[in-house]
C-alpha cells in the first residue's frame, strides 16, 4: 500500500537506534525526506545517511537548545517540517519512591516529556499550514499500566499521552493531526543492551540468558497474547501509516502495540 509519504519532510527524534531507527529507515524507503535527530550517530543510522541520503542532526534533546537546533535544521534544509515522530526516551530501573531523587525524576521527565514538548513547540510554526501534517508521540503502556521499577518512567509516559490527546485539540485547526503509538516491550537496545538492559534484571533473577527472556521469560511474565514481544519494524509501521494520508480522519487516539499483553478495553 502506497503512504503518499514520498518527498514529505519528516522528522524524527531518538533516531540512532531501536524504535526511532527503524522509522527511519522506513520513512526513507517511502520517499521521504528524513531529518534523523540524535545525541550520537550509530553506525546504523550513518549507513542510513550514507545509502538513502538521510540528514542526521545530533542533538540532545533533553536540553532546550537541542529541540531548537533540530528543527532549525530541518527548516533550512527543506523549508518547512509535513511530519514530526516524537520518538526520543530513556528509562532507568528505581528501588522503589525512596531509591529516587530529584536528579532522576528531572531526567526522566526531561528525555520523555518536556523533548517531546519542546521539540513540537519548535516545529507547529514550520508545520502549520502544510498538507496533511501530522506528529505521532511514542509513548508506552506502562502510561496505563504503572510499574514500580521504573515509576518516573510510567508517571512521564502518563503525561506525554495525556498531552498527546491535548495537542490534537489545539493543532486541529492548524491542520496538523496528533497520535500516541504505547508499545509494550519491543526488542531494542533500552531491553536488551549488555550490562544495562531490562532484560538483564529479569535475566539475573530467573538465572537465564538476556535471548531468553526476550523469547521466552518475558512473553510469559507479561501475559503477551501471542507470545512474543514485539518487533521494531511492527511499531516502525504502525506509526508511519498514522503519520501518511491513509489516516487522515485519525487524531487524539492511542493505539496499543503490545501483542495483547493489556487485556483491558
């Protein structure tokens, strides 16, 4: 099915690997014209600069200069912005409300909030007016279903779909649709990086491999439907056909992309 997205201007944040890379590459083989934002540039997304002319503009986005510098960027490259795939976050594993401090819940709000308020504050003006515009926000289903290890994490996601719906309201009539894609667990880096990836806690606890708990433990913990967690490119499609044409009638909704780990309505 063809997107119509061929020659629309895109940008996407947290482009360097995971979820954000593989829009990306997705959006460079419909035709678009991608401005990847990220705080470095992987091997990965430099192949992609190299192989389909993608403009990488590094940034950190959890700073207000780099929301700015980002779209700055893509406004003199092409003129104008058609789509924005709020992609950027973090997370990091919490001993409970007295294992955090200021420090982390600034951190995580800064990287899954206030990037996502920033970057789209800087890029409505360069938007407004443009056919068929359209920001999708990725967020999570830890939004709706809180989980103590990583609160700050769930409390942002909250915020960022709460916003999400706000944003839809107030850019309708500057033409620009808004849409939330809540992944459950996906097979990216943030789950399965050495040393540090959530899959490695769970790994610990069950005495297993990281492929393990991808495969098998975590499908299993979480109730997933299909058994099986989720693929990059299966939320990297999602998202590019709420931000093409074909979804033209679509704004303010969440679409859950967890392989039916949420069994609520």
């Amino acid at each position: 099915m063809d997107l119509n997205l061929k020659d629309k201007v895109a940008v996407v944040t947290g482009a360097s690997k995971g979820i954000g890379l593989a829009v990306t590459r997705r959006l460079a083989e419909e035709g678009a014209q991608v401005v990847a934002g990220s705080r470095t540039t992987t091997p990965d997304l430099a192949e992609l600069r190299e192989s389909n002319g993608v403009a990488v503009v590094n940034a950190d986005l959890a700073q207000a200069e780099g929301a700015e510098s980002l779209v700055a960027a893509a406004v003199d490259l092409h003129g104008g912005i058609d789509l924005l795939v709020n992609n950027v976050g973090a997370s990091e594993p919490v001993d409970g409300i007295t294992g955090t401090d200021d420090d982390a819940w600034q951190r995580i709000f800064d990287i899954n909030l206030f990037s996502v308020v920033r970057t789209t504050h800087a890029a409505v003006p360069a938007m407004t007016g443009r056919t068929d515009a359209a920001i999708v926000n990725i967020s999570s289903i830890n939004a709706g279903q809180p989980f103590a290890m990583i609160m700050h994490y769930s409390a942002a996601k909250a915020a960022l779909t709460n916003l999400s719906r706000s944003l839809a309201e107030d850019l309708a009539s500057s033409g620009i649709r808004v849409n939330t894609v809540s992944p459950g667990p996906v097979r990216t880096p943030l789950w399965t990086a050495e040393g540090d990836g959530f899959a490695n806690v769970f790994a610990a606890q069950d005495d297993t491999t990281v492929g393990d708990v991808m495969d098998r433990v975590l499908p299993e913990t979480m109730g997933a439907s299909l058994g099986r967690v989720t693929e990059p490119h299966e939320v990297a499609d999602l998202t590019l056909f709420l931000a093409s044409p074909r979804a033209s009638a679509i704004t303010g909704a969440d679409y859950r992309i967890d392989g039916g780990i949420t069994k609520t309505v």
